[in-house]
C-alpha cells in the first residue's frame, strides 16, 4: 500500500528551541518523498504536516515517536487524512 497520504503530527515536551523543527525537516528529507512543515505553535508543541506515500509518513511517525530527537518528547498525536497538495518541499515555519 503505497498511496500517497496526509500526516498531521502534534508533538508535546520540550521541542521549542532546541532544533526540533530542522532536525524533522532534515529526517523528512532523508527519508525521501515528502513535502509539507515543521511549526512552532503557541501553546509550546510543534505541529508537522507530511504528505507523501503512506510508508514514508510512518517511518517519519515513528521517528518522532521513539527516535533520537532534540529535547524532549512528552506525547505525539497524529491524524491521517488525504492529501490537499501545494506543498514545495518540506519547510520550517
């Protein structure tokens, strides 16, 4: 099952200020295939949007789950959807 997919990810701990956002766009890169941001949201948590085949959203789900990440990662919750397009690679906002 290789469709293409939407990931949106909310991640929660200490992932402000400590290189979060460039460390997933560098592992979304690496991964390969995926387009879409890595943002800072108010309320402390960083917020992920990932379109690409199925498999390459998981791994990068599950690198944010269990990976060596920067800071701390308190919670990860994720929605799966369909993809909406638009994205020119993957940014940092």
């Amino acid at each position: 099952m290789n469709e293409d997919v939407r990931l949106t990810v909310w991640v929660r701990g200490a992932v402000q200020g400590v290189g979060f956002r460039w460390y997933t766009r560098a592992n979304a890169l690496e991964i390969g295939e995926l387009s879409g941001f890595a943002s800072n949201l108010e309320d402390g948590r960083v917020q992920i949007v990932a379109e690409g085949p199925q498999p390459k959203c998981q791994r990068l789900l599950e690198w944010l789950r269990v990976g060596d990440t920067p800071g701390r990662v308190d919670g990860v919750t994720e929605i799966w959807d369909t993809p909406r397009g638009g994205y020119q690679g993957f940014s940092i906002h």
